[in-house]
C-alpha cells in the first residue's frame, strides 16, 4: 500500500453530480454529502459505490490527520449509495470507529431516512445481530431505530451498548438516567442473561455498593421493576457465572435488593444447587442463605443432606468450615435430626486438608452420643481416607472399622513409594524431508504453529541441503509458504526472524539492506543476556546469506539429539565430507556444532577427528582431545538491593570458560563471566527463557539457567513466572550437571501463580529426580529462602508439591519439605509454616517406614510446646511418625 494515496475520480464518473459528491468525499466535506446525494438516482450512486470502496480501502491504512474527515465523508457517502437495506448494514458495520474518527450519526441517518421505515427497520435489525458492531455503534442504531419508528431489538450487542450508554451520560446520576430511560423494562431483564450484561455493578470498591445496584434497587423498590424478575434474575446469573467482578457485582445487587425470608425460601433449590460448583463467592452466599433457613426451621433435612454433601467436598477450606458449622448448629438446635446429619460429617474426612479433617472428626465425636449404633459404626466405616492419628481417634470414638473398611479399599493411597515416572529419552533427529514439496509442508507447520528447536533445525538442515540440490524447485515449493508468511508478517524480513530470514533468502533473496546491520545485531554492544539471541541469530544470518551465493552441502550444528546435543562421531564424518568436497564450513555454524558436542567422545572417534586435516577439522581434534568445555563454576548469592527490585532475590554467579577471550562475538560474551550480584548487566534484563536457549550449550544448562534466572527474578517481583515457566522440562532434560540455578529456578516454576506455570515446575521435578540429579535439600532450603525474600509465597508452592505427592512421589516431596522445613524451623516459624507440615506431615505418613528416624531440626522443640495451634499439632504428628521404630527382643 502507498504510504501517500491518491484518489483519483475516474472516467466512469460521467454525470456532474457523481463528480461533485466524489469530489466532497475526497476533501473530507462530509457535511455537504447529503445535499449532493438527495439529487443522485439510484443508478449513479451504485455507480459511485465501487470507487468509494476502493477509497476506503486505502484510507483505512492511512492515518494522517487530514483522513479523519475523509473517512466521516465515506461513512456518509457510502452509506447513501447503498441501495439496499443489507448492502447500507454492510457498509455501516465495516465503517470502523476507530479510523471514522470524528463523525455525526444524525448525517449518517440524514442520507438513508428517505428509504422508508421499513427498509430503515432491516437496517436496524441487521447491525443489531452483529455483536461487537451492535454494541459499538449502539448510539447509531438507536438513532435509526427512532427515526424508524420500530422497537429496538434486545440482542446481546444491543443489550451491551446501552448498558455503555447509559454509563456515560455525564455527570448525570445512574438512577436518573435510567429512570427516564424508555427502554429500562425491556433492557434490564437482559442484563441478566447477556454473558457481559451487568458490567456496570462492577462499578465499586469491595464491600461497597455500586451506583448501579443502588439505581436498579431503588427502581425495583419504586415498582419501576418487578421484584421477582430482579431477584430471580440475580439468582439464575449467579448460579452460572464465575468470572469474580461479575460475581461481586450481581452479589452487591442482590444485597441491594435484600431478599426476605419468604424470597429465600421459593428460592430454596437455587440455593442448594450453588454449592456443587458455583463460584466460592456464590456459594458462600447460598450458605448463608440456607443457615438463615435452617435457623427459622424452614430447611428440611433432605436439603441440607444435599447441601452438605456438596459443600463439603470442595476445595475452599472456608466453605467446608461454614457448612460443617451450619451442621454443628443444626444438630444443637434439635438433637433429633442427628442420625439424619451427623453421616454426611464423614464426607469431610475425605479432605486433604488435616485440619479441615480434624474439624469433621471433631464434630462427629462431639454429637456421637445422640446417633444411633448403626450411625456409628457407618462413621467407623468412614474413617479410612483420615490422617493416622486422626483414625486411631476415631477408633476410640466409634469403634473399630468392620472388614473391607480399610483406608485402601477407602480411596486412600497405599502407604509405599511408586516409581517416579520414566525420564524422557532423547531422541535422534529424522533426516531431512527427502522432496521439496515435504519439506515446505513442515516449514509451514513450524512457521506457523512453532515447534521445538530440533524440529526447526531439521528444517533448517533440510532447507540448506535442497537449495544445493535444485534452487529453482525449492523456491517453487515455498513460494505458497512465503507468500502465506508475507501476508501475516509484512513483506520483508530479517536475521533476526530466524527461520522465517531463511525461507525469505530462499524465495526472494537476502531481506537485509547490509550485511553491517547483521554484524551490529551479533556483534556489537553484546552481553551475557544479548548472546543468547545472539548466537542463534549470527548463525541464521551466516546461513541466508550464504544459501544462494555459496551453498553448503549440509549444516554441521544439526544435532544429533532432540535435546540439541551433537554426537561427536557425526561432527567428525561431517566435516570429512566438507574436506573431501573442499567446502569452508560457515564460522558460526562450526562454533555452534562444538558447543553442542556430547561431553563423551570414543577414542575411535578421536582417532578420526586427528586425520582431519582442515583447520576446522584440526580445532575439532584439539577440542576433543582437551574435553571441550568444562563445567562451569557456579556460585549462589542474594542480590543486593536496588532501586529496581526493592526485593531482593537469589541469583548464582558463572565463571567465565578458560581460553573465551579467543572466540569473537557473540559467542565472547556467552563463555564470559556472568555476575549478576556484583556486576549486574547494563540491559537490566534477563536471558531468553526458551528451549533454542538451552539448544545453544546443551551440555552445560547452569550457563543458561543463570542467565534465566535473572528474568523469573524479575517475573517473581512482579508476579509473572507464567511467562517463563514453559522452559522448566526442557531445562530437565538438557544436559550437564543441575547446579543451584537450575534448582532455583524450578523453584521459582513451583511458586508460580498459575496451576500451568506450577505443573511444568512439577515437570522438571519428576525428571530431574528421576535422571538422579535433583538435589532435595537444596531445592527445600531454595524454597524456603525465596519465601522469606518474599519472592514466592507458601501456598503456591506447597500447592505444587502437593500436585507432586499425588504422583505418588511423597517419599521426593517429603525430601524436598525437609530440607524446607530446616530451614524454616531456624527461628521462630514464619507466616506459612503450617502448610508446609500439614504436607510434610501427609507425606510422611505416606512414607511409613521411609520416614522412621528422618529428624527434622526444630521440629521436636516446635512439637512440644503447649498450645493447639495447627502449627503445633502438624509438628507433632511430624515428630511422632518419624520417631525411630522400637523393636522389641
């Protein structure tokens, strides 16, 4: 498209009055379209219509000021010269907003209200159907409507727009407004059933009424609203939304309204129906609905059976306290109906929460002398899914369990370890597509879905070792494929489009205006975090550009594995065959291939490597013979404070690799020292947080992890770990030794805020124990630590490792809460502690035997101190199951 358009009047446009109207159009006269259209029959303004779509088509893209009134004058002109009710509805619903800009609807109605009511009422109808234009151009609509003299239809969008409508009118109250709203009787009713409808009552602070709520209370109360309609309306909306605003909204609402006790009581089957899966907050509300019922001895027992049976196996801990509190006052209030509640106690029994368990049981044993035997021994019979000291309780208190009703045959998971899950094996890389055609349908599919780093280099391989073959067929088989690319992404691209620089190159030639530009991306003002895009973009620059000027016969960085780890026997036969054919391997494309080498290379493989006689093949010899890179020397400390991060967090400190200094950028700045604490990076930012990352150095993850680690640092002081945690299992499964930034930063994956970013920290958990390299303790005492930084909070991570016990990894996660536990345990336990026993406690139990003679430090001085509090009660049931066995002669 032009960056500067003309609109030119064709030829077509013989008449002078066609001419005119183009002519007002073009300069943005929009106040003068409709005198010039009144003269024009119909014939010459579909005449005119073509020429004013090609018009807007152009203008839509062109945002200089001087297009505002031009697209106001098309908006008119168009809609004018639509003869018909759908083609005016089309052109309407096209006619954007947001590049309209300024425009006065009275003239976009002005130039169609001469076609009639009825064909002004399908106008009306058809843009009413369309949601998103319905609710944007509501105002419009409403226009018509009126000039139309037809009732405006109540579809969603119409529903939403007035709703928008009435919201903005001034400073004028919202009570007032829709009091002398005409269409109040028929909108509000819909606000109840349009999905966003009501978004207005979210208009408040928690706890306080909103303008809204109070307006639609006040009307109802004036009889402007029918009473039942609002409170059925409020009810039948909570009982299906779960978005929290709105939730909130229609909950003050309904408060506003202040159902009586009648109301609650027609609404009975409402209310108990909120509990199985109505949002916290509505369920919430319909307890307290049914405790005023029950109080005033209009709840019958079968109700509140019901109730309780979903109320007490959801996940909220206070919805279960409130209704096993609800049961408790009920069977105080009439000590007949125990036999009738006191069994539906038992369904919290099934909690994982100890202490939601032990309110249950207390319960239980508290009304037990008011049940009959058969109650009894059905609670006896229940005990299996509780805790084992809360089962001996219960032995005591209503027998011993009959047979069959142990904890396995209960649900409950057989105390023993299982095998953690098998870590993933990596696996060797396919060959290339062997046609064109093949291949330009995986670099489609990489292209546009993505794909992991060793499907994208087996199309990358795929793409050099074609356009070697036939250039001319290649190009031929991704022309579709760029040409498809070019229209999401724009014409053009470059080194750092990575894959896409190489179709570009392929198809249309090298996209960059001067190989410096490539050099100053790689190059220049590198650092620690830069190199790794860097490395990888040195390398896609190095192979667009050389693919139609000197191409190779194959990539030597190809790996290997899927892990991104090149076997050193393949390296050694690739670069024979380079030598054979007398081809220059490309500099960072050999670079790449040596930090992907495994670490162990046979001594047949060496012997190879030392007949080679190019300087590529000779420097391979010598890196093979000296064992490549080392490991890097990893040190972990806490960052000082800085007016960035008011908080602050652990980082870990690399070495720099002996002999960096000889390697040219990037690759310089990758082996150099990285020294977050002391030397923090000028880019203030974090290294790239991906899987082609971890491909760069494959054999020494720590390199990345330290890199990363600044970046969830970052994502844990503002609460956005979801945006890195994608990376945890291919950080697993990467190689090299798990030092202390890999364990940190599957510690910062299981304190994150969303179940998603928790599982793949949950991930590199199991994979990481199951391949022998994950350290408990220290991922424990990382836990710890980062909590009391206030980098992570309690229940995120306990959360996660609780996802990880039922796995049937409790024996891991037990070891992990030690070593957490030790630490926490130090001085006087901090806010949280309590979570992290009750698990503790829950896998210790689970472990039996595992767990004998295990000591905690602090945990015996913690259990025996006087008090009831869960924190000493879980430090008990710690002490107690991990006492040493006694044996007796």
């Amino acid at each position: 498209m032009n960056d500067d358009p003309t609109y030119d009047i064709p030829d077509e446009a013989t008449t002078a009055g066609m001419r005119a109207l183009l002519h007002a159009v073009r300069e943005g006269h929009g106040q003068a379209v409709p005198a010039l259209l009144a003269p024009l029959p119909d014939a010459e303004r579909r005449r005119c219509l073509p020429v004013l779509k090609t018009w807007r088509r152009a203008a839509r893209d062109n945002w200089d000021v001087g297009h505002r009134a031009m697209r106001a004058a098309l908006l008119y002109a168009g809609a004018g010269c639509s003869t018909g009710a759908a083609a005016a509805a089309q052109w309407i619903a096209g006619a954007d907003p947001r590049w309209v800009g300024n425009r006065d609807d009275a003239l976009v109605v002005s130039v169609i209200a001469h076609r009639g009511p009825e064909w002004l009422a399908q106008v009306v109808r058809r843009l009413a159907e369309r949601r998103t234009v319905a609710q944007d151009e509501y105002p419009l609509i409403a226009a018509m409507a009126r000039t139309a003299g037809c009732e405006l239809p109540t579809t969603d969008g119409i529903v939403l727009g007035w709703e928008r409508q009435v919201w903005g009118r001034g400073r004028r109250p919202v009570e007032d407004s829709l009091r002398d709203d005409p269409l109040l009787t028929a909108m509000v009713p819909r606000l109840f059933e349009v999905p966003e409808g009501g978004s207005g009552l979210v208009d408040s602070w928690p706890g306080e009424p909103s303008a809204w709520a109070t307006a639609l209370a006040a009307l109802t109360a004036d009889g402007l609203l029918d009473r039942g309609m609002m409170v059925d309306g409020c009810l039948s909306r909570l009982l299906r939304e779960t978005r929290p605003g709105l939730v909130r909204g229609f909950l003050v609402l309904l408060d506003e309204l202040c159902p009586t006790e009648d109301e609650h009581a027609r609404h009975l089957l409402t209310w108990v129906g909120m509990l199985p899966h109505a949002h916290p907050q509505t369920a919430a509300r319909a307890q307290q609905a049914l405790a005023a019922l029950d109080e005033a001895g209009r709840l019958a027992d079968e109700h509140l059976v019901e109730a309780s049976r979903a109320a007490l196996v959801r996940p909220e801990k206070k919805i279960v306290r409130a209704q096993l509190a609800l049961l408790d006052a009920a069977m105080k209030r009439d000590r007949s109906r125990t036999n009738a509640l006191l069994p539906v106690a038992a369904e919290a029994f099934g909690q994982e929460e100890h202490s939601l368990q032990e309110r249950a049981l207390a319960l239980a044993v508290r009304h037990r002398r008011h049940a009959d035997p058969a109650v009894l021994a059905e609670l006896a019979a229940s005990a299996g899914p509780l805790a084992a000291d809360l089962r001996r309780r219960a032995e005591e208190a209503f027998g011993t369990a009959p047979p069959g009703a142990t904890a396995e045959a209960a649900g409950v998971p057989v105390p023993a370890e299982s095998p953690l899950p098998p870590a993933p094996v990596p696996e060797r890389l396919a060959p290339p597509p062997l046609t064109a055609a093949e291949l330009a349908e995986d670099v489609a599919v990489v292209l546009h879905s993505g794909g992991t780093p060793a499907q994208e280099e087996r199309v990358l391989n795929g793409l050099v070792v074609h356009a070697r073959a036939d250039l001319a067929g290649l190009r031929a088989a991704l022309e579709p494929v760029a040409a498809r690319q070019n229209r999401l992404r724009g014409s053009g691209a470059h080194a750092m489009d990575g894959l896409w620089s190489v179709v570009y190159a392929v198809v249309h030639g090298f996209a960059q205006r001067d190989p410096d530009v490539v050099r100053s991306w790689t190059e220049e003002d590198q650092c620690p975090h830069s190199a790794l895009h860097s490395v990888p973009f040195a390398r896609w620059a190095e192979i667009a550009l050389r693919i139609l000027d000197d191409p190779l016969p194959f990539l030597l960085a190809t790996p290997t594995w899927s892990t991104g780890a090149i076997d050193p026997a393949d390296l050694v036969e690739r670069l024979a065959a380079y030598e054979r054919s007398g081809i220059e391997p490309g500099p960072a494309d050999f670079r790449q291939a040596l930090l992907r080498l495994d670490r162990e290379a046979s001594p047949e493989t060496r012997t190879a490597a030392e007949r080679l006689t190019s300087p590529a093949g000779k420097r391979l010899a010598e890196w093979l013979a000296s064992g490549g890179l080392p490991d890097p020397v990893a040190t972990r400390g806490v960052e000082p404070l800085r007016l960035r991060s008011p908080r602050p967090g652990v980082l870990v400190r690399t070495e720099a690799f002996p002999g960096h200094e000889a390697w040219p950028e990037p690759f310089r700045s990758l082996l150099a020292e990285h020294d977050p604490i002391a030397h923090p990076c000028r880019c203030e930012r974090g290294g790239a947080c991906t899987a082609l990352a971890l491909a760069v150095l494959p054999q020494h993850r720590e390199i990345i992890a330290g890199r990363m680690l600044v970046s969830f640092s970052i994502g844990a002081e503002f609460d956005h770990i979801e945006e890195y945690a994608p990376v945890l299992p291919a950080l697993a499964e990467s190689g090299g030794p798990a030092g202390p930034a890999t364990h940190l930063l599957v510690a910062y994956g299981l304190g994150g805020r969303r179940f998603e970013s928790q599982m793949y920290a949950v991930d590199a958990l199991l994979t990481l124990a199951a391949r022998g390299q994950l350290d408990a303790a220290r991922l424990g005492a990382d836990l710890a630590d980062l909590t009391a930084l206030r980098r992570l909070k309690t229940q995120r991570w306990v959360a996660a490792l609780r996802e990880a016990s039922r796995a049937s990894a409790h024996v891991l996660v037990w070891s992990v809460l030690s070593g957490s536990l030790a630490v926490m345990l130090r001085g006087e336990p901090p806010h949280g502690t309590s979570a992290v026993l009750t698990l503790a406690a829950d896998c210790a139990e689970l472990c039996g035997a595992q767990a004998q003679g295990a000591e905690i430090p602090g945990i015996a001085e913690l259990a025996s101190r006087a008090g009831s509090s869960q924190l000493i009660k879980q430090a008990r049931r710690i002490r107690d199951m991990t006492a040493p066995a006694v044996t007796t002669r």
